[in-house]
C-alpha cells in the first residue's frame, strides 16, 4: 500500500499526463483559442463578404480568409463550396472579387484563404503549412454553411493556378472540380525563365527554396516538392481544367505556356500527348502550328477570347486561348458548375448567350 508521501507525486504526474494529452487535441486547441471575430472584408469586397479566422491544422495558428455564405435554415439544401486561391505576391485580401460574384450568382459559399499570403518565405509558396491551411479552410467553411460534399471546387489564377495545381495533386479526396489558369507547374524552371527575363520571382523562389537550383540536393528538394509536377500523378481522378494564354511568358508576361502542357502531359495518355517539338513552337512562336490546328472551337463561356487549341484526356482538358496571364472567372464557375464528385469529367460545352467578361491578373501586381 503506498503511503502518502508516495501517492501525491503519482496523482500529480497522473494529472500532468492528462493536461498535456488534452492540450495535444486539436479540438481542445480549437476551443481553447480566442480567435478574432468577423469583421468587414478587405477593401473593394462587397459587403455580404466577411474577413474570418479559422485554425490551421498544421499549426493550431488562426488564419484569415474572406468568406461569403448565403443565408440558410435547417432546411436549406446543402450548397456548392468554392475555394478561391490568390496570385502569386498577394495575400487574401487581394480583390478577387470574382469569386464572390460569381459564387452569389449560383448560390454557393465562398472561402479565399490566405495559405501564408505572398510566395516569398519558405512557410509559403507550397509549404506543408501553406497546404494545410487550404484544406482547413474547406473544414471551416464547411462549419459554417451547409456544403455539399460532393461539389467542393477549387480555382485560381498564376499563383492561384500554381496552388490549384498542386491542392489537387495533394488532397484529391476534397475536390469535385480544379479550374487553374496561367499556373506555374515547375518551380525551378520558372526560377530559370524568371531570372533570364529579368523578372523578380526567381528572388522569391530563392528565398523560399534557400538557394537557386543545383546549389544543393536539399535546395533541389524544396523546389521538387512544391512543385505540382512532382505530385500530380495523384490527382488523375480529379476534373482538371488548365488554360493558359498562349501569349503568357512574353512581353513581361511571367508564365509561360510551356507549364499548362507540361502539366496536360503528365496526366494525359501518351499518343494525347504535345510533343517537345509543337511545344517549344508554341512557345517561342506564340502560335499553334500547323498539326495541331483544328476548326475554330466555339465557347460561349469565354465570351471574347478565342480558343485556340483544346485537347481533353479523360479527367484533364487543356485550352489555350488567345490571350496573356489571364482569367476569364465566368468561364470557370460554368465549367465547375457541371463536375460532380467521384464522377468522370464533364467536357460538355454550353454554349448560350456570349459572355463578355475578361479579367486580367497580372501576377505580382
């Protein structure tokens, strides 16, 4: 039998043991933290939109996003979910307020988180923190509307593209539908064109990676693993939409259109496949050559922008249109609007009424 000089040490350690295996739960790291209350959207956002803070699961760190949900009851009808990434030197409060209309419009709810704001500091630019803070945006929004798992949709331009690209590849479970535009695919390459270019992101990715590539394996590491390439194998079974202007990566223009076909390549069979050849034609040419010309391709959705060549493989569809680092938004909800979860690809084209919107997003600025 232990004395009491034995027993109050043991009762103390027990207590201690259980403290810590508490605090260690997300759920009482959630409950236990004073996080911001709503306050209004960013500037230039409509005023339904609010600035929110949720808790990342990666580091129990509260996040901001902007967040728009329609009103609801208990007998509301589960809606869509549109997540919405910011560009490349931007943060969550960047006006993209095309998602917000474009989610009032067809009754959807709306999260633009932050994921670490601008892609110059290692915890960015595809971090495991970065990428976890997107997932627990899609959770938060989730407690707060009544979502529709089976139509979570995820769209973004440049950097956007960039972190649409890679949240498919890494959590494909989520998605029902990506839509990426002018996203970067291979971080060293674009630290290469970038420098040549005399454009700033090549400092950017030497910041976030610790170095330009071939300094070292583990720099060579950062780069491979932020990278969409390396990942995107996995997200086979998600509906990808990529479009990119074919004028991208000229005059100052800072992605070029060799991303979206590598990325179309990776996932798309062999004989589907661009070749290296009418690749860098493209590229270098701004045009489509020869054979791989096909009759002009109507689109509705695009309003004003013609397309200029499309090509779809299964889950993946390629388009490049007649344009530069650009986002046509419209033309993205119409498509993600048709995917389903768990559902083949839906390449149907809708055409009705032209639509005249265009945005343009210079990455950066």
């Amino acid at each position: 039998m232990k004395t009491g000089k034995t027993l109050i040490p043991a009762l103390l350690f027990f207590w201690v043991s259980c403290l810590n295996m508490i605090s260690e739960n997300p759920l009482f790291a959630q409950a236990s933290s004073s996080l911001p209350a709503d306050s209004p959207a960013p500037a230039g956002w409509p005023e339904e939109a609010k600035t929110v803070y949720y808790l990342s699961s990666a580091d129990n760190t509260p996040q901001p996003a902007v967040f728009y949900a329609p009103e609801q009851n208990a007998d509301s009808e589960p809606i869509p979910l549109i997540v919405g990434l910011h560009t490349w030197s931007h943060d969550f409060r960047q006006k993209n307020t095309y998602f917000f209309h474009g989610a009032k419009k067809r009754n959807w709810a709306m999260i633009c988180p932050n994921f670490r704001g601008r892609n110059d500091k290692p915890e960015a630019c595809g971090s495991e923190l970065a990428v976890a803070d997107i997932v627990s945006a899609v959770e938060y929004a989730k407690s707060r509307a009544k979502i529709d798992p089976s139509r979570v949709y995820l769209m973004g331009c440049s950097g956007g593209g960039y972190g649409s690209m890679l949240l498919a590849a890494r959590h494909p479970e989520i998605w029902a539908g990506v839509c990426e535009w002018a996203g970067i695919a291979d971080l060293a390459d674009w630290y290469r064109t970038t420098k040549e270019a005399k454009l700033g992101y090549w400092k950017h990715l030497a910041s976030v990676c610790g170095g330009a590539p071939g300094e070292s394996p583990e720099i060579d590491k950062q780069y491979a693993v932020r990278s969409p390439l390396t990942h995107l194998a996995n997200a086979s079974s998600v509906p990808l939409s990529i479009n990119h202007g074919i004028h991208d990566g000229h005059n100052s223009q800072s992605v070029p259109v060799s991303h979206a076909i590598r990325a179309f390549n990776l996932l798309a069979k062999t004989e589907n496949q661009i070749t290296g050849e009418q690749m860098n034609f493209i590229v270098s040419k701004a045009e489509i050559p020869a054979d791989l010309k096909s009759e002009p391709l109507e689109d509705s959705e695009f309003g004003r922008t013609k397309i200029l060549f499309r090509r779809s493989d299964g889950n993946v569809r390629l388009t490049i249109f007649d344009g530069g680092h650009t986002l046509v938004a419209e033309a993205g909800f119409e498509w993600l609007a048709r995917q389903r979860k768990g559902q083949p690809a839906d390449w149907s084209v809708k055409n009705k009424e032209k639509n005249d919107q265009i945005l343009e997003i210079q990455s950066g600025k």
